[in-house]
C-alpha cells in the first residue's frame, strides 16, 4: 500500500483563530454599523501568546475600552490596562466598514496584514 500524495496548495492557509471571528462578526453587529464610529476593530500581537505570526490576536476597541471576545466570551478591560497587561505590539485597527470590506476582500476574519 503506497502512502498518500499530499494536496499541494499555491495559496497559504489563513488563521482563522476564534478571536478574530468572534471580533470581527461583533463590528458587525447593527448598533455599530449603524451607531457612532466610537468602535475599531484591532489586530496586534501579545506578549504573552506565541510571535510565530505577524498579527496573532484580534479584540474591539471602544474608545478607552476593549472587549476581548471569542470561544463563547466577552470580556471588558479599560484599554490602557489591556495594552500593559498584555504588552500589545504592532496594532492595526479597523473602521466597522473597513472591516467589513476587507472580510469580503480577503474572504477570512483576519488578519489582512
């Protein structure tokens, strides 16, 4: 019995961790779509989760606060103490529209970088 060939792909895959859905799907949300542009939905890298990636985690800010969301919560930090804690790096942040725009341009949650 031979051993299978391997699919080869031309395209990298894309991450497609929990924190970028489940940010990207609450800047879609109506209230903030529709509401002020107080919200931006952030990409960065945190010290205290792996570097192998150039962006390795996603949470929504609200002006000096920031939800961290994904696998099923939702919680709420002031920013500041967020940014300290986690010793964020490399931030990128979205509009809801730009955010939307880029979902339907790259066709995944993030990160587009």
């Amino acid at each position: 019995m031979s051993a299978p060939e391997p699919i080869h792909s031309d395209e990298k895959p894309k991450p497609q961790l929990a924190c970028f859905r489940a940010s990207a799907e609450f800047m879609q949300k109506p209230h903030i779509t529709d509401g002020p542009d107080d919200y931006r939905l952030a990409h960065g890298n945190v010290a205290t989760l792996p570097q192998d990636a150039a962006v390795n985690h996603a949470w929504v800010e609200e002006i000096d606060f920031v939800y961290e969301l994904g696998e099923g919560r939702k919680s709420l930090f002031s920013k500041d103490d967020y940014y300290k804690k986690n010793k964020i790096i490399n931030v990128r942040t979205y509009t809801a529209q730009e955010a939307i725009t880029l979902i339907g341009v790259y066709g995944h949650w993030g990160p587009w970088n």
